[in-house]
C-alpha cells in the first residue's frame, strides 16, 4: 500500500507583507473591480437601450463586457474576502469552483474576440456584402457557439486537472487558484 497524502485544501501566497499594505491592496483591488463592473454595466446597459447600437459589432462588444464581467467577479471578490478575513485556506472544492467559470470566461472571451476580429474584416475586405453575410442572427449563434465550446473546454480542462495527483506541496503563489499553478503542484 502507497503512502499518498490527499490535498483537501491549498494555501494562498499572501502578496502584501504587512497589514497596511494588505488593505491597501484589497482598496485597490476593490476600486478597479467596482470600475470594471461598473464600466462594463454601463457598456451593456447603452448598447441594450439605444437603438442605433442595435448592430452585430455592438451585439458582440456586449457580450465581450459581459464576459468580462463574469471573469472578473469568479477572481476579485474572494481574493478580497480572503485577504480582508487573513484567510490564506481555499478547499479543493472552492478551487474548483474558481477554475472552471474562470476558464469558461476566458475560453469564450477568446472565442468572441476572433468573431469580432472575423466580423471586421469582413467589415473592411467586403464591404458591400457585409449587411448581408453578418447578421444579428449568426452573431447571437457564434456568440452561443462560444460559450458551448468555453464550457465544453472548461470542463475537460478542470475535470483532467483535478484528476492529476498532486504530489508536491500545497502552496499555490497567487491569491487565486489558477490552471499553471495547480499543474506545478
């Protein structure tokens, strides 16, 4: 029989050596995530209620605030509670739960972005057949084809990650778990 420890939970590095840089920090962290939710809000909220911006490069920049928006709040807020309470424990589970939505955002963000990227060629290369070949209908189906694929490749990403024995310590060096420091351990 194999002497093997199970890791239930990781340790957090702290970034911050004293107190008063600790909470200068989670201010910091606390005003750009409140800016970034805000600006994101904001972003979705007018291209939502003016109807000029009613356009599939509109529809698209919406979807991308609003994938930034869930990226940005799976990360922040618990980095924030974590360092305010001196907390530096995150369980495997909350680890879990921090990856996967964290790699579905990003998968479908990079997704999206190569869409925009597609849409504004066709913008510029062909001009008088864009109206045409870009649509409201096939952005909201590439938009949904993006989130499909950020699932399906969320899922095999964290389910083969946490597969993976671990077997150095448990110390991640960052306040968040993510996927290259889960795989050094």
């Amino acid at each position: 029989m194999d002497n093997v420890t199970i890791i239930t939970e990781f340790l957090l590095m702290d970034v911050a050596g004293s107190r008063e840089l600790q909470v200068l920090q989670d201010v910091l962290f606390l005003g750009i995530y409140l800016g970034a939710l805000t600006g994101n809000l904001v972003t979705v909220t007018v291209i939502m209620t003016d109807t000029h911006l009613h356009s599939p490069l509109y529809s698209l920049i919406s979807n991308v605030a609003l994938i930034d928006l869930g990226s940005i709040s799976v990360i922040v807020p618990k980095a924030v509670m974590n360092s305010m309470k001196g907390n530096r424990r995150i369980s495997l589970t909350e680890c879990v739960m921090q990856i996967f939505p964290y790699a579905l955002f990003a998968s479908a963000e990079i997704a999206i972005l190569v869409i925009m990227s597609y849409d504004r060629y066709m913008a510029i290369w062909d001009t008088l057949h864009y109206v045409l070949i870009i649509t409201l209908s096939l952005c909201s189906q590439t938009t949904a084809g993006s989130r499909a694929s950020g699932l399906v490749f969320s899922a095999i990403n964290t389910g083969t990650l946490f597969r993976l024995p671990f077997i150095k310590n448990n110390i991640i060096k960052q306040y968040f778990c993510n996927i290259p420091q889960i795989l050094s351990i």
